[in-house]
C-alpha cells in the first residue's frame, strides 16, 4: 500500500494511508491575527476528500477550527482528540470522537491512531498515525521536550515525521518559545531517525504588524530545518511540501 501525504496548509495535512485517509489539525477561515501565510491546497471542508478520521491536538483556533469544519458534510467522521476537547466536536456537529491521553491508542477506520507527549502551555498531544505497516509522527506544535524521545522508542520504524519548526514566542513573555524551532526539530528528527521529514507550521503569519509587535518567529524556516536536519540527522530525507504537493512514501 502507498501511503501519501499533502499539507494543507500550517499544521492541517492529509495522511492517506491508501484510501483510509486521516486530517491533522483542521485550520480552514483565517481572522485578524491569524493569516495562514501560504496559499491552502483546501479552500473549504466540502473540498476535503472523504476521510477516515480526524486527529486535533489541542485547542488554539489555528488547529482545532471547528466552526469552519462544521461544514464537513460527513456527521459521521470519527475523531480522536487531546482529553478535554470532545465536548468542542460534539457542539460542532460530530459525535464520534474519542479522547487520548499520551500512549492511549484508538482506531480511525482502519488506522491505529495513538496520542503521544506535548507541551504548549495548554493540553496538548501529538499522534502516531498506523497502517499496514506505515508510520507516521504528527508533531502539531509543541515544544522539544525530552518526553518525546519515547516515541522513538515505542515506534522505532518511522516513516515520516511531521514536525513544526516555526520557534513561536510571545510577548510580553518573549523569552518564552511556545513552539520547536527549526534546530529543536532537527535535533528531534536525529532523536527520531524517520525515514523521512515534512517541516509544517511556519507561514502563518498574524500580519506584519502583529508579527513585529506581539510574536517572534524564526525566518528562512524550512531552509534552516533543512540544513540542521542535514547536519543532525543525515539519515533523514527532509521534503519541504508545498500546500497541495502529494509525498509518497
Ligand atoms: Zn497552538
């Protein structure tokens, strides 16, 4: 079986195991402050192809925009969510949907869906996505943290990795990074040693006032991941995907 993988656009990418095809992170609408930076391969939900199932990892509208997926035409998708947001999905119209806590597993259709460690200032998981023997890490937008290196342990035959490299950090707690940058996920990539590495979550942009006033982003992103995973983990092929660019792997 191919397994093929598309972003979306930021975190939101289409993995389809064959046909089983799961969403990560639906971001459709855009608002004030939140520009997605990069033009989306899906306008809209009823563009989406059917799908299997839907993974969201925590709650900020650029991941979990469930006003606009409310249009998904299908109310019986499955969903697996981080623990407390099933009642957010339910309101949007879906009722099959599941919550996990880091190692609890479910299935999405005929994909194994297991939650994995986080850490973004709110409840957070990322994902390990299985089928037929294809592996995939959803990263979604967490922090480096050590606890991720027991995804390696537990799935030491990845396939792909789907790492968030854009190193946000908010004033006035400007010190503070609330997500990896492009070193952190380099060195998680050689921590990880997929075959190979999608870089996701780093056009979005809160417009250019914004952005110079209220957030620090690193720039040049896919092309310091790049370099840094080369250096770090040579083994990895890195593949920066445009929206709407299918990867087989
Ligand atoms: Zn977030």
């Amino acid at each position: 079986m191919t397994c093929i993988v598309q972003r979306v656009v930021h975190a939101s990418v289409i993995v389809d195991f064959g046909g089983a095809r799961i969403l990560t992170d639906p971001w459709f609408s855009e608002r004030p402050g939140y520009r997605h930076g990069e033009p989306t391969a899906v306008p809209r939900p009823a563009d989406l192809p059917p799908l299997s199932g839907v993974v969201i990892s925590h709650r900020h509208y650029d991941h979990c925009d469930l006003d606009a997926f409310a249009d998904y035409p299908d109310r019986s998708v499955p969903f697996a969510v981080v623990r407390g947001l099933a009642d957010r999905v339910r309101a949007a119209g879906f009722e099959r949907v599941v919550e996990l806590d880091p190692w609890q597993s479910t299935r999405l259709g005929p994909v194994r869906v297991t939650a994995a460690p986080a850490s973004h200032g709110v409840p957070e998981v990322t994902f390990v996505l299985e089928d037929d023997g294809n592996t995939v890490f959803f990263g979604a937008d967490t922090l480096r943290i050590a606890e991720l290196d027991q995804v390696a342990a537990r799935f030491p035959d990845l396939d792909l990795a789907l790492l968030p490299i854009n190193g946000l950090r908010i004033r006035p707690a400007f010190n503070r990074k609330m997500v990896m940058d492009a070193e952190d996920a380099a060195g998680l990539t050689a921590a990880l040693h997929p075959r190979l590495a999608v870089p996701i979550h780093y056009a979005f942009t809160a417009g250019p006032v914004r952005d110079k006033l209220v957030l620090k982003m690193d720039r040049d992103r896919p092309d310091t991941y790049r370099q840094a995973a080369a250096a770090l983990a040579p083994d990895t092929e890195v593949h920066v995907l445009a929206p709407g660019t299918p990867l087989s792997l």
